[in-house]
C-alpha cells in the first residue's frame, strides 16, 4: 500500500509539473505572439507619424528646433508623436525661452547613419537651425561595421552645425548588443570630440533606470520607447539644450540677432 501511494503521489507531482510547464509555455507564446502584434501595429502607424511631423514642420516659430534621427525621433511606441523625446525637447523650449518653436523633425524610421547621409543631410543644408539633436546609429548594431560607422558619422557631423547636441547610442540591455554598443559610442565619442560636438549621456541615462526601465519604459514591441521611455530620453539631452537656449535667449531677456525669416525655410 505505501508503495502504491508513493507511485501515486509521484505520478501526481509528474502531472502538476506538467501542468505548471505547459501553462508557462502557453503564458511565453501568448507574450511573443503580443509582442508580435505590436510590431505589426507600430509599422502601421510610421506614416502616421511621418505625416504629423510633416505637417507640424509647416507651423512657423521665432526658434527653429531640427532633429535628425530614426524611429526613436518620430516617437515610435508613444501614445502620439508629440509625446517623442522630440516632441518633449521642443515642449522644453518653449517653456525655457517663452518663444514659439518650429520643429522640423528629419528623422526617418528605419534609418542607419548611412541612410541619414544620403536622406536627412540634403535637407538640413536648406536650413538655419537653432537648435539641432541627432540620434542616430541605433540600427547599425544588428549589422554593425566600425569602419563605415565611422565614415558615416563623420559625414553627419561635418554637416551640422557647431551647436549640434549628439547623442550616443542607447543602452541595449543584452551583453553581445551592449559589447557592440560600447565600440560604436567609442567611434562616436572620437568623432563628435574632433567636431567639437556636445554629446548627450544617452546611454548612461537609459542604464540607470536599471531593470524598472527595462519593464516599465518600453512600448508593446519591447524595442521602441513608450512615453515615458521618451521621457528619459529627452532627459539626456536637456541640459545641453537648455544651455543652448539660454545662449539664443539670455535670462535678461535680450534676444540674439537671428534673421527671423529663417524660420519659415520650407523642410
């Protein structure tokens, strides 16, 4: 009789161990097929955003705010594009100077420095921005060149202003992306100090939210920021910007002498 109990007893844990297997890879398919759907619908929504930007692009504003960049700048994964660290920058300035702000945001999503060379740098030549960030060089990790990083970035640099504020790369959270990462800020870090560039901790920003950033800050395809992801972004840049704006605006309320035409310079 006890032999039998203990084959039954055996044989019941056998069957909740299953059970509790099976409900956890079912609980695993579910969050992957999620995360699936949520790249699906973000896609959907890139010319959604674009298409804002572009129209935001036509408001006129006593400072000109141009940001280069890729799907982070158009504000991916937030609730709306305004709510991208691009949006919360250019929200920034106006409450900094008091002064209306233009945005004409180049980024495009997908985008390589490469592909912000030959798309984003021919129209920032048309215009005179005040204000200028760039983030850019996140999608050249999955197939990551150090030689053509380099070249790329040293282009983009040439081609902005001396005011530029440079981000690094983000923090990317899994150590063989993080390896890669580390080179590519070192490249950016030679490059952006040889223009005389400001860079923007981006990467040590984002690394101290620690595990709460990587569950909380994060939209539904657990790759582009949310909300308050974009938050944190933004926070990388803004004492840079503000410092930038106090140049343009002065607290004694002195502007500088900035043809005001400029602003309205088609995108």
């Amino acid at each position: 009789m006890r032999a039998l109990r203990r084959i039954l007893s055996a044989a019941a844990g056998l069957v909740v161990g299953a059970a509790v297997a099976l409900l956890g890879w079912q609980r695993v398919r579910a969050k992957q097929a999620a995360v699936a759907e949520g790249r699906v619908r973000l896609n959907e929504l890139l010319p959604v955003h674009s298409k804002w930007w572009r129209d935001a692009a036509k408001d006129p504003g006593e400072l000109l705010y141009v940001a280069i960049g890729d799907s982070a700048a158009q504000g991916i994964g937030a609730s709306a594009p305004k709510n991208s660290y691009v949006g919360v920058i250019a929200d920034h300035l106006r409450a900094v100077t008091g002064r209306s702000v233009r945005v004409v945001n180049l980024s495009v999503s997908g985008a390589t420095v490469a592909l912000a060379v030959a798309d984003q740098l021919p129209r920032i030549a048309a215009l005179e921005p005040d204000i200028v960030t760039v983030s850019i060089g996140a999608n050249d990790i999955a197939a990551f060149d150090p030689a053509l990083f380099r070249v790329g970035l040293r282009a983009v640099f040439a081609a902005v202003p001396e005011h530029a504020i440079v981000a690094d790369l983000p923090y990317f959270y899994l150590p063989r992306n993080e390896r890669l990462v580390a080179e590519g800020n070192r490249i950016l870090r030679e490059e952006a100090a040889a223009r005389g560039l400001e860079v923007a901790p981006l990467h040590a920003t984002m690394r101290r939210q620690g595990l709460r950033g990587a569950l909380t800050q994060f939209a539904e395809d657990l790759f582009h920021p949310n909300d308050h992801g974009y938050r944190v972004w933004a926070s990388a840049f803004l004492p840079a910007v503000t410092a930038r704006a106090r140049e343009l605006y002065p607290r004694d309320g002195r502007a500088s002498t900035v043809p005001a035409d400029r602003r309205t310079v088609s995108a």
